[in-house]
C-alpha cells in the first residue's frame, strides 16, 4: 500500500525573521520530504484567527493570532511517505525546551509561542490546512 501523503507546513515569522527558511526546508528534504508547493506570504490577524479557529478556546488564542500574522511566513504543502507524522518528529515537541534534539523546534525555537514552524496534526487537518492557503 503506498502511504504517500501531504500535510501542510508553516515556517512562522520568528525563523523567516531569521533567515531560517532554507535551513528548515533543508530539514524535510534530508527526511525524503518533498516540497510540493511553497510561497511567502503575510496572512492579516483575521486570516490568523480562521485558521487557528480550532483553538479558538484556549488562553492563548489571541497571542497565536497575533503572532502569526505579526510578519511574512513560508507556507508549504510537505508530501512524502507518512509526511505528518515524519514532519511531526522533525518539528519537535512545542515547547522547544522540550523538544528532541535535532529537532527544528529545539534548534530554532525561541519559545513556546515562537517555536519557529507549525504542521499540521492529522489527514482531516492536512487536508483542511492545506485548501486554506492552495486553494
């Protein structure tokens, strides 16, 4: 059976910031990742705030927003065999303090709000995220 899938990745403006772009996409191609499709875009706090929508609850809804559209971002469609959950182990835990080494979030993450790349979490949500900025 071929696994192949596609999950959408963010490269959140702390890193772009950085100039960490080209590092990170080094990271999921060192992993088989291919990139799909990619561009640079800055996305408003409405557009943030739709696309957080699931967390929408949680106390720290409004910073995510705000962050996320506080500068440019790289968004990627990822594919590869089980590309989410091979993204999932490359990005780290959230927090970086606690993420693997090696791992993106534990090399270039700042904080737990500045944790330098989002992936999706699951193929309804791949799918979801992916249309919100390929469609």
């Amino acid at each position: 059976m071929n696994s192949k899938e596609q999950t959408l990745s963010i490269i959140k403006p702390d890193a772009v910031e950085r100039n960490l772009a080209e590092k990170i996409k080094e990271k999921f191609l060192e992993r088989k990742l291919t990139i799909k499709n990619q561009k640079k875009i800055q996305i408003s706090k409405e557009e943030a705030a739709e696309f957080y929508k699931v967390h929408q609850t949680k106390p720290f809804y409004d910073r995510l927003c705000n962050y996320l559209s506080s500068g440019p971002i790289v968004v990627m469609i990822l594919e590869g065999e089980n590309a989410i959950s091979i993204n999932r182990k490359i990005m780290g835990a959230t927090d970086p303090q606690k993420a693997d080494k090696g791992t993106i979030r534990k090399e270039f993450g700042i904080s737990i709000d500045k944790n330098s790349v989002h992936g999706s979490d699951s193929q309804d949500n791949a799918k979801k995220e992916i249309d919100f900025f390929f469609n």
